[in-house]
C-alpha cells in the first residue's frame, strides 16, 4: 500500500498554475503540507509566488486563498510606496499596453486634497493625479485607477466610447467592486467593543 503523499509529514505536495491576469507573478506555486493545519502564507520566490496552505483543502478553498493571499501580497508590495517617478512611469506602461500608447499624460502624481474621489485628471494640461488614500490597496486597483484617468486624455466623458477603452483591462470589474467595497465599509457605523487595529 503506498503512502498518501498528502499525509506523509514533511513532504508538502506542489503544484503550479497561471496567475490571474494583473497580478504580475509569472507563476503560482501552491505546497500543501499536512502539517500546516490551519494556516495559510504566501511570498514571492523571484517570478513565482509560493502560497503555503493545509494539506486538507478542497480545490475550491485552494483557489479562494490563492486569490486572498495574491491580494495580500499586491497591498503590501503597493506600501512600499511608488514615488511619483514610478508612478508616471507605471501610467506610460499601462498605456502602451491597453491604449498602444496614445494616452500620454505630461504629469502623474500622488495628492492628498482628494478625499472624495480617488483620481482626477485635467485633458488640457495631460495631468494626472491619484488620491493618496490608494497607497496600499492592490496593484490591479491602482492600475485600474490610473486606466481610468489614462482613458480620460482620450474620451473626455463616462460615455460608451470610454467603458470600451476599459474594457480592455481584465481587471476592470473586480477592481470597481473592491473600491465600492472600500467606499460602503467607510459608511459602515463603529462597532461598540470592537478593538481598533
């Protein structure tokens, strides 16, 4: 009788998949050890994410916490802070790839008198700027917000012609919800006893 590689202690059983689109690994690996009980990690290991889960997980879990801990991983990466340099240099990237480069901004920076909306942009001058507020929210979210502002240098108004420009983006409607989410859970009334963190 052979052994269940998924019981033999020690000995995590991998497997590797596609990233979803945006989320600027090349690779997912996933390691279920039986060891691992409870807990769920991820980090970077050079183009390859590594996502450490228990060995006990349907396929379903797996890919939910794949998606959590990409997530996790894009929020933190996007803490250490892009400076405004970056920043304009990811808007041109972004461009070239969704737009073949026709949304040329002159500026792109980070503000923070922008409490009710997370970008602007100004078509006449070609400036940019994106709400400080976006500082530490996942990548595909900032991209989509600088898409967004991008797509504004060439269609002015929120018309047919501009939801098609961001149509391209894959991301488009995951990263709208996430921020919905951020503006309904900012609504949401203190809860009494719970512990601020």
């Amino acid at each position: 009788m052979s052994a269940d590689p998924l019981n033999r202690a020690g000995t995590p059983q991998r497997s590797t998949t596609s990233p979803p689109s945006g989320s600027g690994a090349s690779a997912i690996e996933v390691r279920r050890s039986a060891r691992r009980r409870r807990t769920v990690s991820a980090y970077r290991e050079g183009d390859r994410t590594i996502v450490l889960i228990p060995a006990r997980m349907s396929e379903a879990e797996e890919q939910r916490w794949v998606n959590v801990m990409l997530d996790k991983l894009a929020a933190q990466e996007s803490k250490r802070s892009l400076g405004d340099a970056e920043l304009a240099e990811r808007a041109r990237r972004l461009s070239e790839q969704y737009f073949d480069g026709r949304a040329r901004p002159a500026t792109v920076r980070w503000v923070t008198n922008q409490n009710t909306r997370w970008g602007s942009c100004t078509p006449a001058e070609g400036s940019i700027r994106l709400s400080h507020r976006l500082q530490g929210m996942p990548e595909y979210v900032v991209d989509y917000v600088l898409l967004h502002e991008l797509a504004h240098l060439l269609v002015p108004g929120h018309g047919p012609r501009f939801w098609r420009l961001l149509e391209a983006y894959p991301r488009t409607e995951r990263a709208r919800g996430y921020l919905e989410g951020v503006v309904a859970a900012a609504r949401l009334p203190h809860v009494p006893g719970a512990r601020d963190e």
